[in-house]
C-alpha cells in the first residue's frame, strides 16, 4: 500500500499535480529524489544546475517536512533507484509528473517496465505545461508549425477548459504523508562543487521562485516595451524556476490572466503570456518533428554547408569566449560564463552572429547553451537556435542577418549592458562603444574577427543552396 512520489523538474509543494494524486489515493506518501547518473556524468563538477536543485531540495525536504512528510535523495542511475526504492518501502504505486525531453521518455519507460515487472505502477502526470504535446492541434486536428495559428488555439483552449488552471492541492490531504527524517547528500557527496549561487543572481527554491514572480508582477505592464533592453530589469528572469518547476506554471498563467481580466497587466501582460505559450510550442514542435533534436526543421537547410577545420574552430572559441571584437556579443557571451544566464535579445543575437557572421553550424552554439544555460530546455534551446539560424519552423528568414553593430546601439544605446560585462571598454562613450575599430579601438580589446558585410555576403551564398 500507498505510494512513492518521484520528484524531477517539479520541486515545490504546492499545486503539484502528482503529489496531489498520491496523497488523495490514501498513504503513506513517500517522496524521493534521484541525482540521476547518466545525466550528472558529462557536467563539469562546478555545474550551476545542480548547485541549484541541491539549493532547492533543501528547502523542499523542510516544506515536505513542515508538512508531515519527508524527502529521501539518493544518488545513482535513476533506472535502478526507483525501483528498488519502491521494492523496499512496499509501495503500490509511483507518481510523477511527466517530463516531455526524449531521454526522459526513453527513461520513464525503462522505470515503468523494471516496476511492472514486480506488480507496480508508473503513474505520469501532465504538470509542468497548460496544454502538453498533442492537446492543441489545428482545427483539423493536426500539429501546427506556425506560432501565431498555435497562440490562438491554445488561447482558445484555455477559454473553452478554465479548469487547466486550476491548482493540484496538497495540503488539504497532507494527513497522507509518510513520517520520516529526510535525507539529502551534501554536493561533495554526489561529486559536485558547490557553487556560489549569488552569481546566477537568481535565489534557488520556491521562495526564490516566489520573490522573483512577485517582484515581476509590478514590472509586468511595462514587459512589452522594456523586455528588449539587456540592461533594464525588464524579464521575469523565471526561466529557469520554470525548468526546475520552484514556480508552477498555473499560478503564473492564473495570475498573469486575472491581472488582464481586471485591467492591471497592461500590454505586457499578453506579451509575456504569448512567451509562456512559446515555451508549450516548442515542446509541441519537438513531440511531433524529433528529428529536430540533430536536424534541421525544414530538411532543404540540411544543404546547408557550415564552416569547418581549424580557422572555423578558432573563430568559435572566441565566440565561446566572448572575443570576437563586436562588443553587444562579447558582453553577452561573458554574462552567459559569469552567470549562466543570458538575456533573451542577446540569445538572438549571439546565435545569428555565430550562424549568419561566423557561418558556424548552429548545432555547435546549440551545445555550448546546452552546458552554460542554467535554464537549459531542451526544447527552448533548440527552437531559439533553429529560429536564429533559419532552419526552425517559424524561423527568421534567411535573408534576414542581424547586424551586430545597430543591434547594439538599438537595444543598448548607451552602452551600459556592454560596459557592466566588458571592462576593456568601460572607458568608451555611447559613442565609440558599439563598434571601438571606428574609433581608435580600446586597450586590451580584440579587432572584429570578421568584417559584418563581407559575412552578410558569405551568408547569403551558403544559404542560396536552400533555393536551388
Ligand atoms: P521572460 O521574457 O520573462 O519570459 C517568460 C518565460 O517564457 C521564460 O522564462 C520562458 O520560460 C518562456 N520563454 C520566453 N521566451 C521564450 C522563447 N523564445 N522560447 C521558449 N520559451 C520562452 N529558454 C529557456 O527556457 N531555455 C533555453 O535553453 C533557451 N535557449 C534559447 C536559445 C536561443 C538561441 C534563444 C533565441 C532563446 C532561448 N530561450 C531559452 C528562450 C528565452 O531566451 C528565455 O526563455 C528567456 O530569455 C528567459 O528569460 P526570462 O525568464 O526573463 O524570460
């Protein structure tokens, strides 16, 4: 009898759809996390990530705690933990809430059939989405491809099943919790440094996720008009409580739409929910086109022939370490190694300059967010690069090639983004420092390690291979 829940990207105690369904089928509710082998092993030991899951178990283990219940971490191959950890506490049945990533299906699959095996269920849940995979298609019942047509039938679904939004309660049936004293591996137990997470600039756990949406709040109605400008505080910077799920999802959606019903959020508020829906089309996109994880969107691009050998190499370390002498996209890169994090007109415009200046295969840059990105999705991260490069669903055209310079002086007209993150150029005005070359250059400071027109060039004949 009873059940274990299984945490994953869900760590919160609040409006929890599988623990909502544990507890209301009776106890004792036991409730595990596993720091997963397979995917700890290629991160590097001061990982940020699992800093912050580690930060954010914690707080989880006392609110589980607070609640009656108790948390046990284990380390090891999640394939073989659970079950074992289900075999020794006896339980029927194991919850958790669905995780969309393909090597989390290949491994929830594995789960359900090593508990099947000795009589358990796997019990799935929708919880970290409104509207998962297949549950907005087009009026004709297919996967759309296109943004616009998907916002509207997921804001159309929404108004036809408001219960979507309704909250998984846990604590009205926390009499079912399993008593216990957690148990939580310290980061050296598990192989890991830890890290100072003041550095993210991002406070871990559900308070964290809870002060980061308050203070959002206030700043909503003015998302629309501030969101493009790196150094105003204009994001909700929730990405990656949404990967990790300190935040839910409902109670985002709920409070942005009660805002919009009263009036109060502005027009930033339908902005910032058309970037919430972003993050369910993506997830939709790779559901249904999985080739996307190695392959261009549309297959013409896979013409496509990207720089190699050692000169492209090169250019790609600098690009990695933000030494490309086009200061918008080395402070940009240097935010992304200092903190892990990376503003989302700067993701645009780092991705095209690598694609489109550097002619360097996207799946390249792809893989380097992969390992920076604290709020890494899978999804996300290779929608947004496959939209930079030209070969997304809904992508930018191909033809359209950001230039590296005006991007800067539009959306960091001052300067002061690249200044914060560039210290060679802290001396130059708003003049001088969207392109130094211009103006005599700064001490300590590269030359651009391309001429931008002579690539916009180049660009346009390796994507003309997409026409023919
Ligand atoms: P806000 O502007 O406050 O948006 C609110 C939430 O909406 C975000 O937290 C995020 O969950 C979602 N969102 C916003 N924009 C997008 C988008 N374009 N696509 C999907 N979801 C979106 N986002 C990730 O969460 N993980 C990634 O790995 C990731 N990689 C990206 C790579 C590239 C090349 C590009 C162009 C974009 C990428 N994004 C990714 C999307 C976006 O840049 C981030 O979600 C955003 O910058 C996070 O900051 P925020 O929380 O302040 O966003």
């Amino acid at each position: 009898t009873g059940a274990l829940v299984w945490f994953r990207r869900d760590l919160r105690v609040f409006d929890h759809a599988a623990l909502h369904h544990a507890l209301r089928a009776g106890g004792p509710v036991h409730c595990a996390f596993v720091f997963d082998t397979p995917i700890l092993a290629p991160l590097p030991h001061d990982d940020r990530r699992v800093a912050f899951i580690h930060a954010s178990l914690a707080e989880l283990a006392a609110e589980l705690e607070a609640l009656g219940g108790h948390l046990l971490v284990l380390h090891g191959d999640a394939r073989d933990e659970v079950p074992r950890l289900a075999a020794r506490l006896q339980v029927a049945a194991v919850h958790a809430n669905e995780d969309y990533d393909p090597a989390a299906i290949a491994r929830d699959g594995a789960v359900a059939a090593a508990l099947q095996a000795e009589g358990r269920a796997l019990h799935l849940y929708k919880d970290q989405v409104i509207f998962a995979r297949d549950e907005v298609l087009s009026q004709a019942g297919k996967p759309l491809t296109v943004f616009t047509p998907y916002k509207k039938a997921w804001l159309r679904r929404l108004d036809a099943e408001p219960a979507a939004l309704a909250p998984w309660q846990v604590e009205p049936h926390r009499a079912a919790f399993a008593p216990g004293r957690s148990q939580l591996p310290t980061l050296a137990d598990i192989g890991f440094a830890s890290v100072d997470l003041a550095a993210v600039g991002i406070e871990a756990g559900m308070r964290g996720g809870a002060a980061q949406f308050d203070g959002f709040v206030d700043r909503m109605a003015a998302y629309d008009t501030a969101r493009d400008f790196p150094a105003q505080d204009g994001t909700s910077r929730l990405s990656l409580h949404l990967r990790f799920g300190t935040v839910s999802i409902r109670h985002l959606v709920r409070t942005v739409t009660a805002l919009a019903a009263r009036g109060q959020a502005g027009s930033g508020g339908a902005t910032w929910l058309s970037e919430l829906i972003w993050r369910e089309f993506y997830q939709m996109i790779l559901y249904f086109n999985p080739h996307v994880v190695h392959a261009s969107f549309k297959p013409a691009f896979d013409k496509v022939q990207w720089e190699t050998g050692a000169e492209a190499d090169a250019l790609f370390a600098a690009w990695c370490a933000g030494r490309t002498g086009y200061p918008l996209v080395d402070a940009a890169m240097a935010q992304l190694n200092g903190t892990g994090f990376m503003h989302n007109r700067l993701r645009m415009v780092t991705a095209s300059f690598l694609c489109k200046d550097l002619g360097i295969d996207w799946r390249r840059g792809e893989a380097y967010f992969a390992d920076k990105l604290v709020d890494y999705e899978l999804a996300s991260n290779n929608g947004g690069w496959q939209w930079a490069a030209s070969t997304g669903c809904d992508a930018q055209p191909f033809f359209r090639i950001f230039n590296p310079v005006t991007q800067s002086e539009k959306f960091d007209p001052d300067g002061a983004f690249i200044r914060a993150w560039v210290p060679a150029l802290g001396a130059l005005d708003a003049r001088a420092i969207h392109a130094p070359w211009l103006h005599g250059g700064a001490p300590g400071y590269p030359a651009p390690i391309v001429d931008h027109a002579e690539a916009r060039g180049r660009t346009l004949e390796r994507y003309a291979v997409v026409k023919a």
